[in-house]
C-alpha cells in the first residue's frame, strides 16, 4: 500500500492558555483551523484564505509568526502522511464555525486527553 503526502497549512491561536481546534464536518477529531493548498497559492495566502473560511474571521498581522514545518500522520485520512506548515497568532473577530466546520473547541494547552 503506498501512503499519499498531503501538504497543508496550520493556524495555532492561544487565548488564555488555552489552544483553538476545530472539528470539521463529517470527521470525529480536532485540529488546527488550517487546510489545503489551492492552485497558485503559497503558505501565508493559504492561512489566510484558511482561517477566513473556516473561522470567519482574519488574522491580525502584527501577531502572525510562522512556527515551521510539522510532519505526522493524517488524523482523517487514512495512509496519508501530512507535512504542515504551521503559523501562529491572534484572530481580528472572534471566531464562528463556518459551514464547513462541525465545532470548535478551545482545549487547555496541557490537555492530551483531546487527542489534539
């Protein structure tokens, strides 16, 4: 069986000690806001375009930072290996679940029992 590579953006917004995760329709596990590329589209126009979709919010320019490149394994995809380039820092707005997203959940950063 070959395993696929999916190449993706990642958005870590903390507020209060705690880490925002979404959930996205018709999946059981929580994430970072975040997703695909589209034709053309570089990392930083990715996020943004991400986080306006699924948050319905922006990103506010003087906190976002790029963390770097995370590899694991999808959590929704089988044999799919994701390689993400994650950024971090605070939204304009606050944050709406799109129609795309089924919930989100702000989890305490020491919090491991979220599977995040």
């Amino acid at each position: 069986m070959t395993q696929s590579v999916l190449y993706v953006v990642a958005y870590a917004v903390i507020n209060s000690q705690q880490l925002l995760t979404v959930r996205k329709k018709n999946t059981q596990k929580f994430m970072f806001p975040g997703g695909k590329f589209q034709p053309g589209e570089d990392a930083e126009a990715a996020i943004h375009r991400e986080v306006r979709e699924e948050l319905s919010c922006d990103i506010d320019p003087s906190t976002f930072k790029t963390l770097g490149m995370f590899t694991t394994m999808a959590a929704n995809e089988a044999d799919t290996q994701l390689v993400a380039t994650v950024f971090q820092g605070d939204l304009i707005g606050t944050p709406m679940a799109s129609s795309e997203i089924a919930e989100l959940r702000w989890i305490p950063i020491m919090a491991q029992e979220y599977g995040v």
